[in-house]
C-alpha cells in the first residue's frame, strides 16, 4: 500500500523532474506494445515536465535514414537504441543479457542527465523490468510496471524443454520482487491483475487496458461460431 506521506511527496514534486520510459517497442513500430506506449507518453506529458523514451530497434531499411538526431513524437523525446541481436534463441526468448545491458548502460546515461522522478517500465520483456529496476534503485526514482502480459504464467510451457525448473523459477521469483518493488502496476488485463496477486504481489494495481476485451474469444470453426449462437 502506498503511505500518505510518500503519496503526497509524489504530488508536491510530480513535475519538477522526468518521466522515463523504459521500453523495448519504440512507439512508433506499429506493434500494440509501442501503440500502448506512445498513449503512455502523451498522457503522462501533461502530468510531468519532461517525458524521455528510451527503447530499442533494429536496423531496417527506414532505419538508413537519418535517424541519428533525437526525436519528439507527441511531445516526447525519444532515444532510439540499435539493436540487432543478442543472445540466440532459446536463451534470448527467456533472458538475453546483452539487451539488458544495452538497456541499462543507456538507462544510466538518461538517468545521469535527466535524474528522472519516475521510471516506468514496459514489460515483457523481463530485461526492461530488471534495468528499470536497477536504474530506480541507483537513482531513488520511483518504479512503476506496465504488465502487458502474463509471461510468467507459460514460462513452464514454452521452455521447460529447454531450462532446468530451477532457472525457470529462478526468473518468475525476479519478477515478482520487482513487481513487489514498485509504486504501481498497470495490468492490460483482469487476467493479469488476478495472476499477478495469486502469486503475492501485493503491490497496488490498476487495470489499464488496451481497449479490447480480451477475454472473449471465439471458435475458429465458423460453423461452431453459428452453433453457439455467435
């Protein structure tokens, strides 16, 4: 639960610093992630002085343009980080360690400039959450988590072939204290919300979601669409 005294702290100082964003989907990359990010930034930009981006992208043919200067979509600044690839798969698809130092190295630098008031992190992946976390902690900012997914829940399912169940485990426990670490969670999802708190998260968290509801779902085979009365 948040105090009254840090909540109000957080009111008195919401816009003398920065709001960084900690994201691997630029908000420009047509992807619901970067869609979800760059409505993020433009309501956090009437809330906090400065909002500052920092996200990934790969080099692509719009990436030869010139993209080298720093860009400010919707009033936010925007600090693209190259990146082609990291570890391989399997190994990148659970944690890849080269994308999160890529994170927090230039997290540290953003940090350093702009001493930010608050970090809010874009997840998954779990390496935006580990650099968000680190970056708050170095720079007593305050973390707050955009949970777009329920990656933990098919960790199991997806890579138990190829991890050990302690690895695994070992990467649910590291989400967890984050997640237990921050001011806030916005949970795209009631799914989310729920799964999250079954698994003693008690931080306190808000249903933000992306406009769907994605919790109905229905049958592939049209003639069961019709059956069911859909």
């Amino acid at each position: 639960m948040i105090s009254e005294r840090s909540a109000t702290g957080f009111q008195n100082e919401k816009r003398k610093r920065t709001l960084l964003i900690v994201t691997e989907h630029p908000p420009h990359s047509y992807r619901p992630a970067g869609e979800r990010i760059l409505h993020t930034a433009v309501a956090s930009s009437s809330f906090f002085e400065t909002v500052v981006v920092l996200s990934l992208r790969g080099v692509g043919k719009q990436d030869m343009t010139k993209k080298t200067r720093v860009e400010q979509p919707s009033g936010a600044s925007l600090y693209p980080v190259k990146f082609v690839r990291g570890m391989l798969y399997p190994v990148a698809a659970l944690f890849d360690p080269i994308k999160f130092l890529v994170l927090l190295v230039h997290g540290l630098l953003l940090s350093r400039r702009y001493k930010p008031l608050c970090i809010l992190t874009s997840v998954p992946p779990l390496e935006t959450a580990v650099s968000a976390w680190l970056l708050s902690k170095r720079s007593s900012s305050t973390l707050v988590i955009d949970l777009r997914d329920d990656w933990e829940s098919a960790v199991d399912a997806q890579f138990g072939q190829f991890f050990p169940e302690a690895i695994l485990h070992l990467m649910v426990t590291i989400a967890n204290k984050i997640y237990s670490n921050a001011l806030l969670i916005f949970a795209a999802t009631q799914t989310i919300m729920n799964s999250i708190r079954r698994r003693g998260v008690a931080t306190q968290t808000f249903l933000v979601p992306n406009g769907a509801d994605t919790s109905v779902f229905f049958p592939k085979n049209a003639s069961h669409a019709f059956s069911a009365g859909v």
